[in-house]
C-alpha cells in the first residue's frame, strides 16, 4: 500500500466462518499493467484489467494473507494491498464444578470452569456467565492476538444459597466480530449447570392409604427431590418386624397393618410422608 497508489479492496474487510465462500474484488483507478491477488489457494492476476477477484468457495485456511499486487505504467509502479479478513469459528462451550461431583451444599465456596474449545480469532471473544436469566460476570481475551483456533477458559466463583432455589448457570461464547460480521454477533451456549440447593420435596405430600392383601408385595414410595440428594429413614406405629433400609423405596410382602412414616432430609430440611397400611376384608 502507498500513496498514490489508487487500489481498493472491496469489501475492505470481510468476516468469514469457517467453511464459508468468501470473494473479495481488488480494483486500479488507473492504468494498470498487472492486477493479481497472491494467495496461497487462490491466486488470480490480470493484464490491463482494472479488476480482479479473489475467491474461495469454503475457507478452511487459518493462514491465508491474501495480497492484491498492481505493476503500473506510472509512479508508483509498485502497490500492494492487504485483505484485512477474519476466519472465525463455531466453538463448543462446556460447563463443569472444579474439583467437585455430586450435589453442591448450601454456604460452600465452589469454582465453575467454562471451557471453550477451537476459538478464533480469540481477541472477539466476551465470555458471559449468566445465573438463570442475570449476567453474573463477563471475561473478555482482547490482550490474546491469535487467529489460529485456541482453547480458553473462564473460572466463576459460586456460593450456592437457599434464595437461589432453582437457578441454573450457563457460559456463553460470544464473537463480536465487527460491523462485517454477522448480526446479532454469534453465540454459542454451554449446557446448564444446576447449582442450586432446595429442600425435599414429595410428588405428593399427603398421606397414602395402600390395602395389604396376604402374600402380595406392596410398595412404599417415598421418593423426593431435592439437592442435596435427600437421605431417608423410616419409622413405624407398631415394632418392625424386619430391619427396614434407609431407601426412598420400601418394598415388602411381610408388612404389618399400620402407619409408616417415611423421613425425607438433606442439609437443609426434613420432611416427612406417612403411609398407612390397612388389612384388606373381603
Ligand atoms: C477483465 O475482467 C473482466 C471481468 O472480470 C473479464 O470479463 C475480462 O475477460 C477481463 N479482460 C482481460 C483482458 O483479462
Ligand atoms: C484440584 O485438585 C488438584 C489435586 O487434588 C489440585 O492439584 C488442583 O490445584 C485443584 N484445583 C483447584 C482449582 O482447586
Ligand atoms: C462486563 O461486565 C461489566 C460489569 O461487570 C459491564 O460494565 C460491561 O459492560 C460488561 N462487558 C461486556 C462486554 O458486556
Ligand atoms: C437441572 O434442572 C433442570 C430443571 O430445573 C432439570 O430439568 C435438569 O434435569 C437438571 N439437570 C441436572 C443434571 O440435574
Ligand atoms: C417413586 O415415585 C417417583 C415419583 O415420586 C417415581 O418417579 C418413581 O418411578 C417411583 N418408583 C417406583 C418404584 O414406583
């Protein structure tokens, strides 16, 4: 490029996804003797054309520069001129707790990773950690020069609380590629991560009635949901018979007629069920 040099790139700039077409037309307003693009997969070049396109029908190329070149009849004979363009790529986003598995428990400090796989150009990129439907933090990696695709991450620091009773947090990628590239600006977002802590809770909370036939299996099912994961215990109005499991699920064909009350806890509360197990008359 130099004074004098009279060539335009246009568009000037372009934005291109991995895999997509692109074409660029680099034009002389004066007399040219060659006109041609160097690139490493699509070169091109003319003779006393004014115009002369650059064109891929799927850039997969991380290091293509291409460069419109022109030999002139008059100073200056020599111009060139650099295609500003931007490959980016579709990313994959992923979410996990660091150095943690199984359910969070409530006041505890815990550290959520976001990784994003085969970004680029990196220096686009704005990490956003939204809790339900609220931005929480954002990271951007404008201080990274790369065009090559490169992996990142992002840590957020959580303290799950009882107040944020069913809130999920997810990591968004987002590429804000300029004016020249798509609109709204592309995204790409993780899967949710539940870290919140509820008490249990029973599909139905009212007392069961079942009716005991002699010699037929009957299930108590006291299962709940909750995080953390409910423990259960079990109590009955007469002496057990038979040493009952702390399962959600007791199943039995030697029950006795009676209440059975099932108890439902985690870190945050108890909750209890009753059964009540009548001798069926016929
Ligand atoms: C100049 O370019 C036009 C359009 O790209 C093309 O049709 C024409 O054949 C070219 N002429 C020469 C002399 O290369
Ligand atoms: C995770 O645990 C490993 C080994 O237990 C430790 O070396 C590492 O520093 C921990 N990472 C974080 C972020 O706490
Ligand atoms: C990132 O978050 C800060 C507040 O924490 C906000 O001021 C800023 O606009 C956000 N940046 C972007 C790019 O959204
Ligand atoms: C997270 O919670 C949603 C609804 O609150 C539920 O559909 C999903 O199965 C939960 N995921 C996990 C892994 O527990
Ligand atoms: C127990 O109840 C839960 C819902 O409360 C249900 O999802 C589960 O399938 C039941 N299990 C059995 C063995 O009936």
């Amino acid at each position: 490029s130099g004074e004098g040099c009279s060539m335009i790139l246009r568009p000037s700039r372009v934005v291109v996804g991995f895999g997509e077409p692109v074409s660029v037309s680099c034009e002389a307003i004066r007399p040219v003797r060659v006109l041609g693009w160097d690139s490493v997969i699509s070169a091109a070049e003319t003779h006393q054309n004014l115009s002369v396109q650059w064109k891929v029908d799927s850039l997969i190329d991380w290091i293509e520069e291409p460069i419109c070149y022109g030999v002139f009849f008059t100073p200056p004979t020599q111009c060139e001129e650099k295609l500003n363009l931007v490959l980016y790529t579709p990313d994959s986003v992923s979410i996990r707790p660091v150095n943690h598995t199984g359910p969070m428990v409530e006041g505890r400090e815990y550290q959520l990773l976001c990784e994003v796989q085969n970004i680029a150009p990196v220096q686009y990129l704005t990490l956003r950690w939204y809790r339900g439907l609220t931005e929480v933090y954002n990271h951007s990696f404008t201080d990274l020069t790369s065009s090559l695709p490169v992996q990142v991450s992002s840590i957020l620091i959580i303290t799950p609380t009882k107040a944020e009773n069913g809130a999920q947090y997810r990591c968004v990628a987002e590429l804000e590629l300029g004016p020249e590239g798509p609109q709204p600006p592309p995204t790409v977002t993780s899967e949710p991560l539940n870290a919140s802590v509820y008490p249990p809770a029973f599909l139905s909370p009212e007392p069961e009635v079942l009716d005991l036939v002699v010699g037929v299996e009957i299930t108590l099912n006291c299962t709940a949901t909750g995080n953390p994961t409910p423990v259960y215990s079990w109590q009955s109005s007469h002496p057990m018979q038979e040493r009952i499991e702390d399962e959600a699920i007791l199943t039995s064909s030697s029950l006795l007629p009676g209440t059975y009350i099932c108890m439902a806890s985690n870190t945050l509360e108890k909750k209890s069920k009753q059964f009540i197990v009548k001798a069926k008359t016929k």
